[in-house]
C-alpha cells in the first residue's frame, strides 16, 4: 500500500448500515489509495441484536475498534447515557485510527455520536444518505444535525442534493451516487427458497410476507398503533406465513420486540422472528415473499428492484421519494388490512412488472470510492455557509406590547 493512502474510518452502528456499507468497504479495501479502517458500535456486539460482529468478522471484515455503548433499556434517558458513552468511545478510536476522513452513513443515534466526535477531533465528516425526511422519527433531526457536520455529501437522488444545498452546504461538496442499498441488490448471489427455507428452518408457504416494525419515535400517544394494526390484520389471514426481523434499538424498542416474539411464538409454523437476517438472507427473503409489511425504510429502498409490494404503516417513512410498490395506510386496523389485501392481490403484484428503482442503478459504492480518494481534504473541515436566493415572505409584524 502505498505511503500516501488516504486513510478512511468507516464507523457502523448495527445491521441496518453494515448491509448497506459491504459493497462499499469492498471497493475501499481494494483500492491501493485508501486504506481502511473500521469501527462497529451500537448494536453490533449485542447478543439480543443478533451479535453482528460475527457477520462483520465472516465477511472479512473484522472491526479494528469497538465502542460499546448500549445500555441494557429503551428509554429516553438511556439512549441518551449510550450517545454520551459513544462520544467517549470514538474519541479515543479517533485518537488511536488517526483517520483522514470519517464516513458514516444515516440517521441512527450512535451515528450521531461518531459524527460529533468526528467534529470536534476535527476529522473531514463524509455522510452517506443525507437530504431524506422521515416525519416520524428524530432520525429525521439526527439525519439533518449530521448533515451540518459533514463536509462531503453522497446522496441518492437530486431531490435529497437540493435539500442538503437548502442548509448550506457548498454545491461542489454534494454529489448524487444513488442509494448504496442497490448496490447489493445487483452483486449478491441470493439464496435459492429451498436453501432459505433450510437455513431457517421455516417453509414460507403461499402467501407469505416479510414483515419489519419500528418504533415512531415521535409519536408521544400510542406509539404503538402501529404494531397492533398490523399484528391484527395478519393474525385475520391464518394461511399467511410471517417472518419477522425484530426492531432496532431505539427508544421503546424492547416492548415491541416481546409483543412481536410474543405473537410469533404463539403461532409456531406460520411465523417466525429473528434478531437479524443477515444482507445475504434478507434480500434473499424478498426475492421469496409476497409483499413487506411494516415501516422500515427497506420497503422503500430495496423492495422496488424486487417489484415487491410494501404496505407502508403511519409515518416513520414519511418523506421519502416512493416508487410505485408502496402502499402507505394509517395505522388503523381496517387501514392496515384493506393495504394487505390490495397488495397480496394479483392484480396490484401484475401493475408492478417492470418498476424501476426510482433510488439509483446499484454503481453507488464506486461513485462514492472514487470521490473519497480524490477529494481535496485540505480545508475541508473549515466549512462555508452557502447562502441561497429564496423569496421568502414578509417579515412577521412586531407583536403590539399590551
């Protein structure tokens, strides 16, 4: 490798991201420029989370520092003492990597973290996924707090460029890739239903749904609903066959975990949870099933290249740019099961042939390697404000004192 190579700290939270980075730690590690350097947090070393740590090592990929951080609850106070705890972790892994540049990608609490460290041991931020909304989590606060942070940008759509150049950001510094989830989508060599069904341990039937449910971590009332909607309109279709991927660790998590073991264990033989899939399982599951059911964002991203229908539940994806396989509906239990139905019917699954992925061409991960090593990283961290002409409003008038 050769003296000069840019040294890149890519930083992982958990299942959802790693699956997501594979295609571009691949493409990094390869390239003579740049020399890699990893650090798992968050869930990733977590039993109850499927110890992903594992899939990392498997992969190739061991992790050259660790920062464990999670505390063993879902409340508020306590992902606050993990995001604290991070911050100390990946002050010291900065310290001890020496990085010239950090890449996280998302909107995840602990990524939060990493970007802050990042900050203030003024380390070049690079951010992959910025300029999204989600209405109905603090993602959406995180995504955009990350954002100012970063000095380069990969996006996947022009849409989520323009909203990143909205805040300030310099055009020359935000670049649309496409959304690296694809990129898995066109490599990874899927496994056959007969070898999932083995690997598993579970016959996915016909019908049969993937289903994923998150907490909206901004709904004060009933955050819940969801859950119940659609845990009701699946236990009203007795012949559907149900794998569950257990939610992420997020605030109120854990309830939603036990309700979901709960429901699935009841109904041993036509459903089945799990902690984690794995990238290769996962995208595995949705060449076989029939359509996803829930709120998270792969129903969004990764589902269209599948022609998959997605029933969409309350607001968590809220904002997002939606191909036509999404199916949004209240969280209410006609809502939910009227969506059900429309997208197990033929005729809904036939008007599909043919989606495009409105989210990129699956090339996002060698975009992104060729700007990491070729961006000038000199100055980067003395960020510009760039302001932008808007006709805004007339100022509010002044309030009359009593």
């Amino acid at each position: 490798m050769p003296e000069c190579a840019r040294t890149v700290c890519v930083v992982t939270g958990g299942r959802a991201d790693y699956g997501l980075l594979v295609p571009l730690l691949t493409r990094i590690a390869a390239d003579p420029a740049l020399r890699l350097k990893i650090v798992a947090c968050g869930t990733h070393v977590s039993p109850a989370f499927g110890m992903t740590v594992r899939e990392m090592e498997a992969d190739g990929f061991p992790p050259d520092e660790i920062v464990e951080a999670l505390v063993s609850a879902d409340t508020p106070t306590s992902v606050c003492k993990s995001m604290g705890l991070s911050l100390i972790g990946f002050g010291d892994a900065y310290r001890r990597l020496s990085p010239d540049l950090v890449l996280v990608l998302g909107d995840r609490y602990e990524i939060l973290a990493a970007a802050t460290a990042a900050l203030i041991c003024r380390i070049p931020l690079a951010h992959i996924a910025g300029g999204q909304l989600t209405a109905g989590a603090v993602d959406d606060s995180i995504r955009h707090a990350i954002t100012k942070m970063a000095a380069l940008h990969f996006t996947a759509v022009e849409d989520y460029a323009r909203r990143i150049l909205q805040m300030g950001e310099e055009p020359g510094h935000v670049h649309v890739t496409g959304a690296l989830g694809l990129d898995n989508v066109r490599t990874t060599p899927l496994l056959s239903r007969d070898e999932l069904e083995c690997d598993l341990g579970f016959s996915f039937g016909d019908p049969a749904v993937l289903a994923t449910y998150h907490p909206e971590t901004l709904d004060e009332e009933d955050g819940d609903a969801g859950l119940t909607a659609m845990l009701e309109a699946l236990d009203a279709r007795p012949g559907l066959r149900v794998l569950f991927t257990l939610p992420n660790a997020d605030a109120g998590s854990w309830a939603l975990r036990r309700r979901i073991e709960e429901f699935a264990g009841a109904r041993s033989g036509r459903c089945l949870a799990v902690a984690s899939l794995g990238r290769r399982r996962y995208l595995s599951a949705l060449a076989c099933v029939d359509a996803v059911i829930g709120n998270s964002s792969s129903g969004l991203i990764e589902a269209p290249s599948f022609a998959l229908p997605v029933v969409n539940i309350g607001d968590r994806q809220a904002g997002r740019i939606r191909a036509a396989n999404i199916l949004d509906c209240l969280p209410d239990g006609r809502a939910v099961a009227d969506a059900l139905d429309r997208a197990l019917s033929v005729e809904f699954r036939r008007s599909l042939h043919g989606l495009r992925n409105p989210l990129g061409d699956g090339h996002a991960a060698e975009r992104i390697t060729d700007i990491l090593k070729t961006a000038p990283l000199e100055g980067l961290i003395r960020k510009r404000f760039n302001d932008m002409a808007f006709p805004f409003p007339s100022p509010c008038p002044s309030r009359s004192e009593p």
